[in-house]
C-alpha cells in the first residue's frame, strides 16, 4: 500500500516528505543534495545552523544589496544636501563655506543606513521571492505545522531525477516518517 | 518559580527557557494570549490607555486653537515639557535596538525572549517622540518645513542645524526599526495564519506574512538579511541620540555646550530604554502566562545592563562638575552650582538618587531575580531618567549669562495632560501588540532550544561541528 493518496488525478506538484527532527532531516538534506537534486527544498519552523551547507546553497547575495544601496543612500543624502546648500537656497552662516560638508556627515549617514535597510529588506523579499500568498505546498494540511514544529522536504516533479514511485520509497528510506502527493 | 533556570545539557549553560519545552509548546504558550479571550484586566488596561489617549487628543486640540501660550514655557526657559518629553521617549525607543541589534550581534541567545517586545516598545515610545517636536513649533500647519520638499515659496531648510539632523535621525530610525520589527515578524505572522481558526485572522496574518513558508532557501536569504539589519541598526541607535544630544551640545550654553553629551545620551538612552522594558514585561510575564520563557534569567542579565548604564550615567554627571571646574569657565561652573544647589536642585537630586543610587541594588543577586524589586527599581529609573532630561533642559535655560532675564519654568495643567496623553498613545498601542501580534519571538526562541541544534552523528562530515550557543 503506498503512503501517499493522490489528491490529483492530472498532475503533480511534488512530495512533501516529513522528518521527526532537526537532525534527520539534515542528514536527508545531504543526501538530497548528494542526489544531484536541483528542483527541491527544506521547510523548518526556525533556521537550523548548517542546513545551508547540507542543502548546498549559495551564499546570500544580499550584501551587495546593502552595499550598493547604503553607500546610494549616503551619495543621495550628500548630494541633496550640496545642492540645497549651495543651489536652491545658499546661505552664508557664520563666514563658512556654502558647502561646509562636515556638517552635513550626520544626514548623509542617516540616509545611508536607511539606503541599507531598504536594501537589505527588498533585497530579501525579492531574493526569498515574497510576497507569494499562493503556493502548492499550501494544499497540504499538515504542511501547516512548518511555522510550528514540522520539518519537511519538498521535491518537485519538475525534477529530472523524479519518479514518484522511486523518489518515495527513496525519501522513505532517508527517515522520513510521511510522504505526501501534492497537487499543483 | 523564580529561580535561575537548569543548567542546559549541550552547552552547558543556564538554559534559556526554564522546564524541557518542546518546539510545539513554544507555539501554544506565546500564542495563547491572541487566541484567548482577553482578560478582564486587559480591557481595563485598553480602557484606561484610550481615556489617556482622549487626554492628548483634547490637549493637542486645545493647544492647535489656543497655542503654545497654554503651556508653562516662557522666556528664558523655550524648551519646556515637549522636548523634555521628546529626549525622554525617544531614549526609551533606544532599548528595543539595543537588545534586538546589539546584542545579536554579540550573539546573546537569551535576546529572543525579550527582543519582540522590545522592538514594539521602541516603535510605539518613537511615535510618542515625535509628537512633540511636531506639536512644539507653535505653528504646527507647518510641519512640512522640516522636509526637504519643493515649494512655490523656494525655501529649503537649513542643513548646518542639528535640529535638522534630529528630523533625519528620528525619523530614518523609526522607519528602520519599523523594517526591521516587521522582517523578524514575518515567520510568527505565518505561525499565527497556520493557526488560525476564522476566515478574519486567516486572511490579515495571510496578507501580513507574506505567503512565508519556512523554506530554507528563504531563511538563507532571511538570516542574511536579519543579520545586515542589525549591523546597520547598531550604528544607526547609537547615532540617533548622539544627534539629540547635539541638539544641546552644539549649542553656546554652559550646560549644554559639552563633548561627553553623546556617549552620556546614549548610555542614558540604553539605561531608560532597558528599565522601561523590565517595568513592562515584568507585568506582562505573569498575565500572559509566559513565565517560563521569559524568566528570571533575563531579568538578571537586563539588570546587569541597568547597573551599567546606570553607573556610566553616575560617571558622567561627576565628569560634568568635573570639566565645569577644570574648565575654568565662571558661566560653566554657575551653571553646575545652580543645578545641584539652586532653585532646580530638587529636580537634580530627585535624578541622582533615582538614576545613580537605585540601580547599585543590581550588585545582588537576589535583588537581580527578584520581580518586585526590578518593578519598583524600574519604575525609579523611569522617573529619575525623565528628571535627567528635565535638569538638563530647564536648568540650563532658566539662568542664562545675564541674571536680568533669569526666570523660573512652572508647568501647566496643559504640560502635564499632554505628558500622561502621550503615555496614552503608548499603553494604547502596547495594549493592541499583546493582543493582536506574538510578543516572543516563536521562531528565534526555537531555535535556542537544545533540540535546535542538529548534532551530525558522522564526524567524517563537512559539517561544522554545531550545538554551539551562547
């Protein structure tokens, strides 16, 4: 008797394999990985240190974001501030220069931490591709308990080493303690 | 109940979450209060808030038609209650950074209990801040010349003045600490949506976590994100009342014209900021049934960071007399005498005994563990820190360089009203997080608990060896 029911006749989205703990499931990862699986992905309630590396992923490119966008921001707050200064409204306060940029520092600071902040949020969401109120994992009940206590492993049928008997028996073999067919 | 948690197993610590919680009962405890019923006692507690809320309604209403003539502030004294009040909230906002950011950084797990109450406190104690600038201008339809924003009048406003940095640096950190509560929300507004009974909470937990489904190619992106957050949150706090306290600083008057006003605003920023958290979440432990996951573990290290900050705030009020005296400067020294022994010195000593004194109880441990001492020592620490900033502003103003124009600041009814209003936006706001938002961090908290940590049984592994927690 297979574990998994078909919630679709037509199609499918994946499996979604339930392990009982942060070890096993990282354990399964490298296997996973080790597989040469490229359309997959763990699911965990919190970060777990070291599934980055059993899962093979890169590192996060989300720095560059920051930088670009902190340093703009700094650039932005400056530049706004010469032109104010000495453009659109120059005024001579006691004998300094029109641009007198030290004191200027503290808002051009000011903007570039909000430069990175902005980049570092974006950045996140457009590289965690969210907002995405609509997926097929949501389909499962029990994927409910991800934000909970659940740990999970998703693999899509559009992977080229898929094959739902085998990759089921497979993610069995790892640990996991469910498989479940998804719908798309 | 209130003894310093077990010692855990992997690390060999005190465990942060007192009993053997599992990963599930860390969900059930912090979402209870959202899915229960209130209690009595938060209705009254909203109650109250939304009376002291109507109060600062009715005084900023009375003051737009009336002006600022309804408050105590009068020549020499020009800088009465509100900017007392701004450097007072502003200074509380400066905690919940300090714990989030700071001390991620320095990887102190114990953080995640307090972290999310925290932040939501700096957040609420920022939009009290910025009332009072915005309402102090005395044409308060005006506001929108702080901004740079083109106008048919040509006029930009001046960027050598420090009140202009004050604008940027409150505000950029509200909006940063705003981006920075709300990412590390995102993973609880998912437990609260994969939770939810009704359609209503479904639907807004739905639309506010995004779609957030725990994978680790997000959390990969999430953690680094989090993490360049805080890195830039921490220079940002310390910034922020760096620039306030420039605001006196570059000025000319003895008393304010001092270079220990940064680090001394900050420390005192921290030092508020810290005493206010203790004060609510020694509260709201016990009426939310929380007290295993935020214990007395937390309260001893808060209290350490109280009785540093405190005893930096002690260190500066004697550098200050310090550097009148070694200064040489007749204006300077005046101005110190005065405050310790003039009219003021009521004001001044009521600060010294409640910000200097009252936290050396923090050198016992008992005291550091024990709930009703960190209540009413906190509520001290509140009052005294609102007096520092009283001392420093009416003080200085009140005797300037010429005794002909020397006077003497009375607050009003008015000054007082908008005072209690403003901790009515506050107690309103705290009241509607506790209720409708996970006030511990679920997924953070998790993730310190032993079990978190996988230990890989193969050390031929590329791993790194993991278990390691602070």
């Amino acid at each position: 008797m297979s574990l998994t029911q078909d919630t679709a006749a037509d199609g499918l989205y994946g499996l979604l394999a339930e392990f009982s703990s942060p070890e096993t499931l990282l354990q399964a990862c490298e296997k996973v990985r080790d597989r040469g699986m490229s359309a997959w992905d763990a699911h965990t309630p919190f970060p777990i240190h070291g599934l980055e590396k059993a899962m093979g992923l890169k590192r996060s490119i989300i720095p560059l974001f920051v930088l670009v966008l902190g340093l703009g921001g700094a650039a932005i707050g400056m530049l706004m501030q010469w032109w104010i200064a000495t453009k659109a409204y120059p005024l001579v306060i006691s004998g300094k220069p029109l641009f007198s940029w030290p004191a200027f520092v503290p808002v051009a600071f000011e903007c570039g931490v909000l430069g990175g902040a902005l980049g570092a949020v974006f950045g996140f969401l457009g590289q965690a591709r969210l907002p995405q109120h609509n997926h097929a994992l949501f389909n499962s009940e029990n994927f409910e308990r991800v934000t909970d206590d659940g740990f999970f492993i998703s693999v899509e049928a559009a992977d080229p080493n898929f094959d739902r008997e085998e990759t089921e028996q497979w993610l069995l073999d790892l640990g996991a303690t469910r498989v479940e067919a998804i719908a798309p | 109940m209130d003894t310093v948690a077990e010692i855990d197993p992997v690390v060999g610590r005190p465990a942060l979450i007192a009993g053997e919680p599992d990963f599930h009962s860390i969900t059930e405890s912090v979402a209870a209060p959202m899915e229960w019923k209130p209690p009595i006692g938060w209705y009254i507690c909203l109650g109250i808030s939304l009376l002291m809320l109507s109060l600062l309604g009715i005084s900023i209403g009375w003051l737009f038609w009336e002006g600022v003539g309804i408050w105590g502030n009068n020549q020499p004294v020009a800088w009465g209650w509100p900017i007392v009040n701004f450097v007072f909230w502003v200074g509380i906002g400066h905690a919940g950074t300090l714990i989030s950011a700071v001390l991620f950084l320095f990887r102190q797990k114990w953080r995640t209990s307090i972290n999310r109450t925290a932040e939501a406190m700096t957040i609420f104690a920022v939009m009290c801040a910025l009332i009072f600038p915005g309402i102090h201008i005395g044409r308060p339809w005006l506001p929108y010349w702080m901004m740079p924003i083109p106008n048919s009048m040509g006029m930009w406003p001046q960027f050598r003045s420090p009140l202009m940095w004050d604008v940027f640096a409150v505000s950029i950190y509200g909006t940063v600490s705003l981006l920075f509560w709300y990412v590390g929300l995102i993973p609880d507004l998912a437990t609260m949506r994969d939770r939810a009974k009704t359609k209503i909470r479904r639907t807004a937990y739905g639309i506010f976590s995004l779609g957030w489904r725990g994978s680790m190619r997000q959390w990969n992106h999430y953690e680094k994100a989090y993490l360049l957050l805080a890195g830039l949150a921490t220079p940002l706090v310390l910034s922020v009342h760096s620039v306030v306290s420039f605001d006196f600083a570059t000025s000319q008057l003895p008393g304010w014209h001092t270079t220990i006003f940064p680090p001394y605003f900050v420390a005192g920023a921290i030092f508020s900021g810290i005493a206010m958290v203790t004060t609510l979440m020694v509260i709201c432990r016990v009426v939310f049934k929380l007290t295993h996951i935020i214990n007395p573990l937390h309260f001893d290290r808060m209290s350490k960071l109280l009785l540093v900050t405190g005893t930096i705030v002690g260190y500066a009020y004697s550098i200050e007399f310090f550097v009148a005296w070694y200064s040489g400067n007749p204006y300077e020294g005046f101005t110190f005498l005065n405050r310790a022994f003039g009219p003021y010195a009521w004001a001044y000593w009521i600060m010294v005994s409640c910000n200097v004194i009252t936290p050396q109880i923090f050198w016992i441990k008992k005291a550091r563990t024990n709930m009703t001492v960190l209540f009413i020592a906190s509520i001290f620490i509140n009052i005294g820190m609102w007096f520092e900033r009283f001392v420093i502003v009416v003080t200085s103003l009140h005797r300037d360089f010429l005794p002909s124009s020397w006077g003497y600041f009375r607050p009003t009814f008015w000054d007082a009203a908008t005072f209690i209003g403003s901790f009515g936006l506050f107690l309103t706001m705290f009241c509607l997080f506790v209720r409708f938002l996970p006030m511990v961090a679920m997924a953070e908290v998790k993730g310190t608990l032993p079990q978190a940590h996988a230990r890989h049984p193969d050390p031929e592994s590329d791993l790194e060896p993991v278990g390691r927690i602070a």
